[in-house]
C-alpha cells in the first residue's frame, strides 16, 4: 500500500521533470500525485475499519467528505 502510494508519487514527479528538469518549476501537487495520496488515505480507511461495522464507517466518512467538498466549493 505504502509502496504503491510512493511509487505513483514517484512516477508523477519523474513524468513531470522529463524532458527538461528545473527544480525551481517542479511541480509537487500534480495529478498523479494527488491520487497516490488519496489512494493511501482510502488504503487506510479501509484497512483501519474492516471488519462487520468497516463499510458503515466508510459510508460516514465518504458522505461527510462529500458534504465537505460542496460546502467548499
């Protein structure tokens, strides 16, 4: 899981330096490192809440963020 995480990390940070690598517009927020990190999170939550209750705690947790990203936005 955590290797998984760091080598999509990884790759997003070795697509974006190529061709040409300037540190200074190195970008760390891109998309594939966007989703190594929500795949993490997901990986965590799962593994953390598994069991016979797991996929109610799931529910609560998917709902409360997507009640959280629309009142952001």
């Amino acid at each position: 899981m955590l290797g998984r995480s760091l080598a999509i990390f990884a790759l997003g940070l070795l697509l974006h330096a190529l061709p040409w690598f300037h540190l200074a517009t190195l970008r760390i927020p891109g998309v594939l490192q966007r989703i190594a990190v929500c795949y993490l999170l997901a990986a965590l939550l799962v593994l953390l809440t598994g069991g016979v209750m797991g996929w109610r705690l799931q529910a609560v947790v998917a709902g409360a963020l997507l009640v959280g990203y629309w009142g952001c936005s």
